[in-house]
C-alpha cells in the first residue's frame, strides 16, 4: 500500500512548496522508490484555465487536456513522471460534482454539509489511482489558518486517522526570517504556523524551514523543543542558485533521510543522485553564453512562463551555455522602435497569449527576426503572429489578421469549430464557455519529410501538447508557401497546421503547440536545444 507525505505551508505563502515536494520527489525516485505527486488548490475556480496569468501565473497542460496549476510543471520536470487530470483539484471541482450529486438525488436526502459531504470526495480523490506507487507526495495550496483551505487540512487530518498506523506523515513548510536589528532568526513565525496546524489537529512530523544562513543549533533545538518534533527533523532550506540545485541541498540537510525514518524504514536504501550532480555540473560550468529576448504579454509576472523559461535553461544546459533572458513587453513596439531592444540578443521567442493587447508587437518582433535573419521561435500564438507578418509583408494582403480579435476582412488566423480527438469529433462555436473548451492536451502532428523541423525531431510524427482555440487558416497556405513560408508540420487528417518555417532563414520556427510542457533538465526538448544551438551560432557572427 502507498504511504502518503502531505506537504502544507504556512506564514507566507510562495515559500515553495512547489518546489519541495518536487525535489523530495526526484530523492524519493534516486532511493528507488516510485512516487506521484498531487496538488490540492482550496480556490472556487474549477481550474486555472480562464484565471489571468497576473492572477495565477502559468497554466500548465497535461497529456489528457486539463489545465492544472503550475505546480505540476514542476513535479513532471524533476520527477520525468507525466501529470495527469488527477492529479490536481480544487474546491470549485469538488463543489462541481456535489452539487451535482446532490441534483440527481445521490444523497438520498441528507443534508449536504462540508464534514462529511466535501471532506468525503477531497480523501476519495487523494485515495484514488494509487496501486503500485510507493510514495504518494499531496501538496496543499495556500497557508495554513487561510479560511478556504480549512476543508483541505481537516480531509488530510481525517486521513492521518484513516490510513494504517505508520502511513502518512506531515511536513511544514516555513519561514525563518533574519531581522537586521535584532542580528539573528526569528523562530516565532514558524511557532505560530505549526500551533496553527496543531490547533486544526495536525502534527508535523518534519519542518522544512525557508532560510537565507545557516540555522544554529541552539535555534534548530528551539524550534524542535516548541514545536513538538525531533531536532534532526528542523532541516534547513536555504536559499540556492537554481532550482535544479534544490534537491542536493535537501538530500544534504536530511529531508529524505528524516522521512524514511518517520516512515520506520531503516536502514534506508542508498540514493544515486549522478543524474542531479550532471544537471549542477553543467549549470556549474558553461562555455558560452547567450541572450534570449522573450516578447510577451505578461512579463511583469515571470511566473506566467515558467515552463518556457525552465525550457529555455534545459536548452542552455543541452548546449553547455549560460541563457540570459532579456524580458520586453511587447506593447513596447507598437510606440517605439524595436530595433534598440532586439539588435542586441540572440534570439527571439514569442510565447503564447490571448487577446489583442501586444499582438501587433508580436507581430513586429517576428518582423524584425525575418528581416534581420535572428533565430526566431514563435509558440502558439508566437507562431500564429509570425504567419500574420508574412502574409502581411510578403503576399500583399495588408489587411491579415486574427479573428480571435474582432471580424477581420482577412482571418489568416480563425476560430477552429471542429477538430478529431482521437476518433471523436470535436465541436466549439464562438459563444461556447471559455473554459476548459480549447484544444487542450497532447495531439499528434505529422511533419514534412526533409523540413527543418523533422531533422530536429529525428521523426516525421510527433505528440505534444496544446492550449489554443484559434488556428492559422490553410486557405493562405499557397500564398505563403511561394514565399518561403512552409507549413511543415499538420495534424494526422491535414486540416490544421502544427508548424511552420521559413525555407530560407537560418532559424525560423513557429509550433502551434507548447512543447516547453515536456522539456526536463535531464531530458532538454529538442526544439529548445536547436534554437540555443542557433543563438550560439547568431552570437559567434555578432
């Protein structure tokens, strides 16, 4: 049977639980255990899916079409296992299907009440699917004493109860503040959080303590002393480099170590963690350096591409060079020049986005990479700016546009009303609720033999997956293909395309889908690594 580590967060939040529960994931992994790792989100939406990125930062896709919290980025990027549907629900979801349950008479005329109606479907979820998993790790969302996460808290509580004797266990994760004029860590922060937890009757069992120095050891015997766990149980996480460095320091400061040991397995088996040191080792160590310039429409929150930006360090790591990003808004370019921001970098990346504001700075910045022969790699509305630019400059049609932006006399980007899931037929029209409708998941895409991209693959058939409700229109695909433009890339029945490239640019490349959803620092996405590979060679001509 699985044991379960739920993983909760008090003070502040962003203190990284994210990341905790992904590094002690990846060391359950390097022990030889099998771990899957949720996420319990206690906000009313249903997913994040039509929640602004300023809101929630990025939403991550899984293979089967949900869109999850960033979180699982993370968990897929340092374990290699794929999240699934499954593996993330938030109270709006769980309130979906009660009252759902509730209207068909499931109830059989109960009342329905938080305890025992909602904390019943929180625990059947966390208890769901786990057969043949050693560890299962439940990260909940938010800080303990927030009011909407009481139900989440008071379900992983019930569970202490429930699982057999010496399955599940609780680590806290909180902060340590250094204050200046006092000249030392501050513990009653975290003693206030755990009697917070205590108070909802939950115990933990290992604090993990978010720190910018050392613990000292008199502190490390407080902290133990007030909050009611062993000394060597207070680990230490301090402030690293990268993200990628984080489950060295833990597996250094004890974390996986203590939860063997409240588990009662002894001795523990030996970690191999050669696939982390090789990650640090090249991070360590670059040849060369590279600066990428990231045209979008939410830079302001850096949280909203976080998977592009982790793709991004896997490319530099793929190519042994250090990746700059240089972050520029791209409504910048509808009022001045681009040339100042751009004739600097070596690359362009336009991400994804919705909506009207910054298109057409997008659409200038996939210009200026044509024009000036820079690599340029356009994602999923990147790529479908990149092929309004060209119909706009090259085949004469002024007027291409998107008609996600209004009605346009020219919609060389369109609404998609129907695709093939597999072998259903999908149908959207323009009033369908915005969430949870688009194309989202992995699809499969058939590319050219002899294109560009399919070199970079080593395969004309690929999976990836994808977020959009919009599609560039093949009605102007002659047009741009005389001009160099080619659609490389297609969906199984050649009705939408997935790819396109210029013939004639050194590196110019636009994908419909996301593919910085599936790029692990051990495992660098191949697109990601061509296109540094590319900044490399663009950085030895300036």
């Amino acid at each position: 049977m699985a044991r379960f580590i739920f993983i909760t967060g008090g003070v502040v939040s962003s203190l990284g639980k994210g990341l905790a529960a992904a590094a002690l994931g990846a060391l359950l992994q390097a022990r030889g255990y099998s771990v899957r790792l949720r996420k319990l989100d206690p906000y009313l939406n249903v997913d994040p899916g039509t929640m602004s990125p300023y809101q929630h930062g990025e939403v991550f896709v899984t293979e089967d079409g949900a869109e999850t919290d960033l979180d699982l980025g993370h968990y897929e990027r340092f374990t290699g296992r794929p999240a699934m549907r499954e593996d993330n629900i938030t109270t709006g979801r769980i309130y979906q299907e009660i009252i759902a349950k509730e209207r068909r008479g499931d109830y059989l005329g109960a009342t329905v009440q938080v305890i025992p109606h909602v904390t019943n479907a929180i625990k059947a979820f966390v208890l769901s699917g786990n057969e043949g998993v050693d560890f299962v790790l439940v990260e909940i969302g938010g800080t303990v004493g927030d009011i909407e996460g009481l139900p989440f808290f008071e379900a992983i509580r019930q569970l202490g109860n429930d699982l057999p004797r010496g399955h599940a266990i609780y680590i806290h994760l909180t902060l340590l503040p250094f204050i200046p004029s006092a000249g030392e860590l501050k513990t009653k922060p975290t003693q206030h959080s755990v009697k917070e937890l205590r108070s909802i009757g939950i115990q933990p069992h290992i604090l993990l303590c978010r720190t910018d120095r050392e613990i000292p050891r008199e502190e490390r015997r407080k902290i133990g002393l007030f909050c009611n766990v062993r000394e060597s149980a207070v680990i230490e996480a301090r402030e690293v480099a990268s993200i990628y460095e984080v489950p060295h320091a833990y597996h250094a400061a004890g974390l996986d170590q203590e939860v063997l040991a409240a588990f009662g397995i002894e001795p523990a088996p030996k970690p191999d963690m050669s696939r982390w040191y090789a990650v640090m080792e090249r991070l360590a160590n670059p040849e060369g350096e590279v600066t990428i310039a990231i045209v979008g429409k939410y830079t302001g929150l850096k949280d909203a591409y976080k998977s592009l930006t982790e793709a991004l360090c896997h490319g530099g790591m793929a190519n042994r060079v250090k990746v700059h990003l240089d972050w520029i808004e791209s409504e910048i370019f509808e009022t001045s020049d681009p040339a100042p921001y751009l004739e600097h970098v070596h690359g362009i990346l336009v991400p994804g986005g919705f909506g009207h504001r910054g298109a057409e700075g997008k659409i200038l910045a996939a210009r200026f990479a044509r024009e000036r022969k820079l690599p340029y790699f356009g994602i999923c509305f990147g790529m479908q700016m990149a092929v309004i630019e060209a119909a706009r400059s090259l085949t004469g049609v002024p007027d291409a546009n998107s008609s996600e932006f209004g009605p346009a006399n020219e919609p060389v980007v369109g609404l998609m009303t129907e695709w093939l899931r597999g072998n259903e037929l999908e149908i959207r029209a323009a009033e369908t609720d915005l969430g949870g409708t688009m194309r989202l998941g992995a699809y499969r895409a058939e590319l050219m033999p002899g294109s560009r991209i399919a070199a970079i693959y080593g395969a004309t058939s690929i999976s990836e997956r994808h977020r959009h409700r919009f599609e560039v229109n093949t009605a102007y695909r002659e047009r741009l293909a005389q001009k160099g433009l080619v659609f490389a890339g297609m969906s199984p029945d050649g009705l939408l395309p997935e790819t396109i490239e210029f013939s004639n640019h050194p590196w110019f490349i636009g994908v419909q889908f996301h593919p910085e959803l599936k790029s692990r620092p051990f495992e660098p996405h191949p697109l990601f690594a061509s296109f540094i590979a590319a900044a490399v060679e663009q950085s030895r001509l300036v």
